[in-house]
C-alpha cells in the first residue's frame, strides 16, 4: 500500500467517524439502539491506529 493510498484510507475512515458520531447524537436523542454504532466507531478507531502507525513507517 503507497503513502497516497493509506493517506486517502485515513480521511475516508475520518469522514465515516464524523458521520457516525453525528447519527450517535441523533440516536441518543430518540433512545435508540447505540451499541452498533459505538462497536463501529471503536472499530475505526483501530483502523485508524493501524494505518496512522504504517503512514509513520512509510
């Protein structure tokens, strides 16, 4: 995987997070079901790891 692919996988994941963040607060609002949203931002948050340690190694 190039520098420019993990760059871009990085601003996707980011864009996602953003996305589910904003639907969590909506979901709270209505008492809705956060658990897959929250195993879904916490799996992001892994990805994001991964990619960012690689981009360091690149």
């Amino acid at each position: 995987m190039t520098k420019k692919e993990i760059e871009y996988q990085i601003v996707e994941l980011k864009d996602e997070y953003l996305q589910l963040q904003h639907n969590l607060e909506k979901m709270e609002l209505v008492k809705g079901n956060l658990v897959p949203l929250e195993n879904r931002l916490a799996e992001i948050e892994k990805e994001l790891s991964v990619l960012n340690q690689k981009l360091r190694e690149s």
